[in-house]
C-alpha cells in the first residue's frame, strides 16, 4: 500500500447534532407520507370492486398506485430524495438490470399458442 | 495489533470517497442484492401470468379485505420505526422503545394474519373431475358457471374428511369410496368482474341461480373413480399458488429477519445507546431502511397477488 499522505483523519467525535426544528419537520413528513400510503391502500381496494370495463385497466390502476406508494417509502421514509449520491449510484445500476429482468416477460408472447394475449 | 486498528471506523462518522457512514452503505449494497433477488422472483411471476391463457388465471382465491388490511398493519410499522429513528434523533429513548413496541407488534400481527391465511389456503381444495358435470345436474355448482349447461370441469370448495395437502391417493388409501365436497360460492373461471356482479345480484336477492348456491349447504358427491385429481390451495395446487407462497414466504421471512434485528436492539443491543448514541441511532436508521424495504415489497404483492 503507498502512503498518500494522510489516511482520512477521525473526526473528533462530536455531540450529537440534533436539529431538533429538522427533526420535527422530518416527522411531520413521515406523518404526511403515512396519510399518503393509507389513502393509496384504500383507492386499490375501492377501485377493484368498482373496476373498470377492462381488466387490464383496473390492473394497470392498481399497479400505477403501487408505484406511487412505493415511490414515497423510497423517497421519505428511506431518505432517498435528499439520499447520498454514491445510493443514487447503486440503485441506478440496480434498476438496470431490475428493467433487464422485467424485459425478459416480453418473451411471453412466444410461448403456448393463445398465451401472451395481454401483450397483444 | 495497535489500538487504532482494532476500532471500526465510519460507524457515525462520513467516508469522504463515498459520502456515507459504511453501516449505510453496507444495507444500501445489500438491499440493491435483495432488490434483485425479489426483482426476478416478480419478472417470473409476471411471465407465468402473460402465458396464462384467457380464462386460466384464478381470480378471487385470495381474500381481499384481509390482504388490504395487513398491508395497511405493514405500513404503519413502517410509520412508527421512522419515528422510532427521529426519537433517537432528539434522544428520547422511551419514545423509541414505545414506537418500537408498537412496530414488534404490527410485524407480529402481520405474521399471525398470514398464518391464519396460509391454513385457510391449506384446507381450501380444488377437485378436477375425470368428465365435466354441469351445474343443471348439479344445483349446488349454480356459483361455478353463468351458464346451467356449461361444463364444470373443476370444483372448488371444502372437501370432508380432508386435511391439509390431502391427495386423492392418501383419501384412496385411507378407504375413502366417495367424494363429498361442499363448493364454493364461485369458481375462479369467472372473471373477477362477473364474480362481483354476481355477489352484487346475490345481495339484492335477483340471481336466481346465485341465490340457490348461497342457500345450498349441501355437499355434493362423486365417487373415487369419477375424479382426476384434488389439491389443496398449496404449490402444488398449480402455477398460481406455487407463486403466491414463494414470494409471500420469502417476503414473511424478511418480516421475521426484521422482528430478530429489532428485538436485537431493543433488549440487547440496547447497552451501545449509552455508550455511543450516534453509532446506536445509525444501527436503528440502517435496519429500518431494510424494513422499509420490506414494507415497499408488500406494497407491490398485493396488487400482484391479491387483484392481478
């Protein structure tokens, strides 16, 4: 190993930060993002006994509320919107091969003769 | 080995080159691993279900009011480990210990609905007859079909004398001659639409034929011979439960990893609060990001499962 200068250096340990107005900003976030979820739990439920003409459509609905709800754990509940760069980065090429994963049920459409018809 | 080696570093303070403390790191890294490993587990079950032939896909095996109501249990174990985490922030151990009761209560909760979920599965079962009966020979299968003349390959419902992942070779074995099974109020060949509209017709008393299956208690047999095969709603059932008790089960085993890990620092791992606070607060931080991650599983399942 060659010695390029000094390592990074401790910090000397300091009191804990606490920002308490930050704090309770954070909560009430939570709080909001809570109302947020319980409210998109409700609307696929109520949404599948209203349903719409196609099944199709109420399962897109139901999948697009997901992605919302999922959005706003990862945004505020795992600090992702104000999250570090180098987990943006992780998650970027995780996403890529989430997406590969997910490209793949494309080929659905070649498999028993009928199949795939939601694809069509 | 000097002192200065033996300490861990990064526990509280930041990594200039990668801007975290490695304990967040670490979690991000794994939960990029378990992003993958549910990732393909969902991309297969999203293939299985474009294959699926029109007609082919159960619908309404699933209790939707029960799902819906666990997944609201999850999210609020999700909401109270986040505050749990913020009351550290302020330093006020008891508030956290109290959000974290309720949390461990909620993911136990969540546990004892599946539970009771999975036996009722495990004692559901689907019969697949040798030949198609109609429902006009039958009146206690009037759910199963809309049509009195249509074929009735299958029926679903409770079967007498079955016990979890009974099959027809263990009722065989055990002397069984006949077959009683007393059907459920509507067969999964309906689509989800026409079940509702028929539970709709049920409730107003205008379904003649709805009404005659609610009312009818009745079993109805068939000998040993007459029928092909029955399962339980268990893997082997088919492609669908297979499915549902792959990504449910692995999803309740990260519930349970989360259960350890917070009672871990709850009782414990309690003692590092008073002798390093901040690294403490970052270990409760790090393990609710992966019962977040939990959280936005579920988020996902139930759709998937419960209404696709």
């Amino acid at each position: 190993m060659s010695s390029e200068g000094p390592a990074h250096t401790l910090p000397t340990p300091s009191a804990p930060t606490v920002d308490l107005h930050h704090v309770q900003l954070e909560q009430r976030r939570f709080l909001t993002v809570y109302a947020v979820l319980i409210f998109g739990t409700v609307l696929t439920v109520a949404m599948y006994y209203v349903h719409f003409e196609e099944m199709w459509q109420t399962v897109a609905v139901a999948l697009l509320i997901a992605a919302v709800k999922g959005a706003f754990v990862a945004a505020v509940f795992m600090h992702l919107w104000h999250g570090e760069r180098d987990v943006h980065k992780i998650l970027l090429y995780t996403g890529v091969v989430v997406a590969a994963l997910f490209g793949l049920s494309i080929f659905s459409i070649f498999n028993i003769p009928g199949s795939g018809h939601l694809l069509r | 080995m000097n002192q200065a080696h033996a300490t861990i570093r990064y526990t509280t303070e930041i990594r200039e080159d990668t801007g975290l403390y490695n304990g967040k790191l670490g979690m991000w890294l794994f939960l990029a691993s378990e992003v993958m490993l549910f990732g393909a587990l969902f991309s297969a079950y999203v293939f299985l279900r474009l294959s699926a032939r029109d007609g082919e896909w159960p619908h309404g095996l699933l209790n939707i009011p029960i799902g819906a109501f666990n997944t609201l249990v999850l999210i609020t174990s999700s909401l109270t480990v986040a505050l749990s985490w913020t009351s550290l922030k302020m330093g006020d151990f008891q508030r956290y210990r109290r959000f974290q009761f309720v949390t461990l209560g909620c993911a136990t909760a969540f546990l004892g609905i599946k539970s009771w979920e999975y036996y009722d599965k495990f004692n559901h079962y689907e019969v697949w007859l040798e030949k198609p009966v109609t429902a006009k020979e039958h009146p206690q299968l009037a759910g199963h079909s809309t049509d009195p003349d249509a074929p009735i390959a299958s029926i679903i419902g409770h079967v007498e004398g079955a016990r979890p992942f009974t099959t027809l070779a263990s009722l065989e074995e055990a002397g069984a001659t006949t077959v009683t099974i007393h059907p459920d109020k509507f067969h999964y060949r309906l689509s989800a639409r026409q079940q509702a509209e028929r539970r709709k017709a049920e409730r107003s008393g205008e379904a003649e034929t709805a009404r005659i299956a609610a009312e009818s208690h009745e079993g109805v047999s068939f000998d040993v011979s007459q029928i092909d095969r029955l399962s339980a709603f268990v893997p082997r059932h088919g492609t669908f439960f297979a499915n549902y008790f792959t990504l449910t089960g692995l999803h309740a085993l990260h519930v349970i990893g989360g259960i350890l890990a917070f009672a871990f620092l709850l009782w414990p791992g309690a003692r590092m609060w008073r002798d390093d606070p901040e690294r403490y607060t970052n270990r409760v931080e790090v393990t609710g990001l992966f019962w977040h991650f939990i959280d936005l599983v579920w988020i996902f399942l139930f759709p998937i499962l419960y209404l696709l």
